[in-house]
C-alpha cells in the first residue's frame, strides 16, 4: 500500500467512525442504554455498560443521558488513581461519563478536558454538564491524533475504548506523551488481540466501529508506549461479571482473561455485508479488554 492509499484508508476509517458514533448520539433515547461489544463484535453481551465496569455507588447519581452513552470497556478512573487537584484528559469521552467520575476526584482545584471528534458526542457531553451543574469539566471538538490541549499541562490522560478506534496508533500515542507533564500518568482501558486479526476483518468497516478490527496486539501496543518515551508500561487483561450469569464464556463481556477465555472457547462475531460471521484466529484469543498504564519519565 502507498503513503497515499495508507492516508485515505485512514481518513476512511476515521470518518465511518466518527458517522457512526455521531449518528448513535444524536439517536440516542434515555433508558435504551448501550453494550459494550456493539453486535459488530460479540453478540454475546448486550447490557447496559455501566452496571458492569463500574461500581454502583460511583454512577448512582448520573442521569441516564449521561449512562446510556457509555461504549467503554472498563474503568480507567480506578485504574488512574486520580488525586486532587490534578488536571486530567480523557481521549474520546463521548457523552462524558469519565469525565464527571473524574471530576469528582479531582474536586474543585482540579480540572477535567474531554475530547472527542464528534461534534454530535460533544453537544450532548455539554448538555450533560449543564444538567449536572458541574464547573470544573470542559469539552473540545478535535481529534485525538491531533489533540487541542497545551504542550505538558496534563497530569493524567485516561481512555476508555477509544484508542482502538484509531488506525493511526503511534500518533494517538505520541499525542498522548506530548501533553502530559513530566512524571504524568496513561490510564487507558482498551481492546487488544493476542495475535492477529484476520485481513478480512482488518477492512471490515463495521467491525472498525464494533472496536474490533483496530484492536492492536498487546505486544505491539506496549512497544509503541515504549517507542514513544513511556516507561512503566503494564497491560493486564479484564474480566467482567455478566449479572446472573453461571457460564464462563458470558462472564468475559468485551474481554477475557486468555486462560479463562481458552477454557470457555469464546466465540466473537464481525459483521461481512451485514451478516454475522464467526471471528476465527487459528487457534489464538479473542480480541479481550485490558487496563493499560504507563507514565511519562522525569527527565
């Protein structure tokens, strides 16, 4: 593939998932909720994200508009551990659900930036925050290859199932490492394979917003953090609880652990034409949810 052809693939990638997510915003109807593997994925989960990645107690006063609009796949605010008075960027934040979390941990002497490259994510985000009185959040339209934030001005970066979302991973990366102080943490919670996809799947559009086909293998992902300059890099795999479920294979919702998910033999789903097709990998993983950290050195 030519340097041109890899730049219009990655600007049609880009612009199939900003249309999507823009269109689920501006669709979006309280108490519909949504789940954490879209059916381009895994057709095994379809509960409300919430209930699943965070505790009770953190969410109880968020209205549904601010619930229903979570497509993560973890919880990068417990993973942060998130101090007052920090400043933190949440890449992707969507209707806004990490960012209020984190503002409440940051308290008033802290602040909160969300970014996300939908403008239709963002009108809601800024409804939400009107509605939930809340000072110390602000919200920009822009890309997270290519963020609207200050040179070193942020102390924690978090994200939560977007970065997947980007065909061009070094540069949300660097981006990343660029406006964090010195000593600044990565907290991110993503999809990653162990091994890699099928091709097929790798230009299936609806499995690139299905937060499938640009999961990155685990080890390329901790050699780009590394490349870039981070230090301290861990990528640990997510189990999640499905309610009411006894069967291994429905407890691995967006990930699995990869000794739990090959004794379960769980099986994931992309979409061809619009039709489900079963994910094979030979043998290996399933795409699987994993807390990502990292911090930016000193020197």
């Amino acid at each position: 593939m030519s340097k041109e052809e890899s730049v219009q693939r990655n600007e049609d990638i880009r612009a199939n998932v900003r249309r999507h997510y823009g269109k689920m915003a501006a669709q979006f109807i309280p108490e519909s909720g949504a789940s954490c593997c879209s059916q381009a994925s895994n057709a095994s989960v379809d509960v409300p994200i919430p209930s699943l990645i965070y505790e009770t107690a953190d969410i109880a006063a968020l209205p549904e508009e601010v619930k229903g609009l979570s497509a993560g796949c973890g919880d990068p605010i417990t993973l942060a551990s998130l101090q007052p008075g920090e400043v933190v960027l949440d890449l992707g934040c969507g209707g806004g659900i990490d960012c209020f979390l984190a503002a409440r941990q940051v308290g008033e002497m802290g602040h909160v930036i969300g970014v996300d490259m939908t403008a239709e994510m963002i009108e809601k985000a800024r409804a939400n925050k009107s509605k939930l009185k809340i000072e110390n959040v602000e919200f920009r339209l822009g890309e997270i290859e290519h963020l609207p934030v200050a040179d070193e001005s942020v102390d924690v970066v978090i994200s939560n199932c977007v970065i997947n979302l980007s065909p061009d991973k070094p540069q949300v990366i660097r981006e990343a490492y660029r406006v964090l102080k010195p000593g600044g943490r990565l907290a991110v919670s993503d999809i990653v394979t162990d091994g890699p996809l099928p091709k097929e799947m790798q230009e299936d559009m609806a499995s690139w917003y299905g937060c499938i086909a640009g999961a990155q293998d685990y080890r390329e992902y901790k050699a780009i953090l590394e490349e870039v300059g981070f230090v301290d890099v861990d990528i640990h795999p997510v189990v999640l609880q499905l309610p009411g479920s006894n069967n291994t294979a429905e407890r691995c919702a967006c990930g699995c652990e990869p000794k739990i998910a090959e004794q379960a033999e769980r099986k994931a789903y992309f979409m061809v034409d619009g039709k489900r097709k079963p994910l094979e990998l030979g043998g290996a993983i399933p795409p699987f949810s994993a807390r990502i950290t990292a911090r930016k050195p000193v020197d």
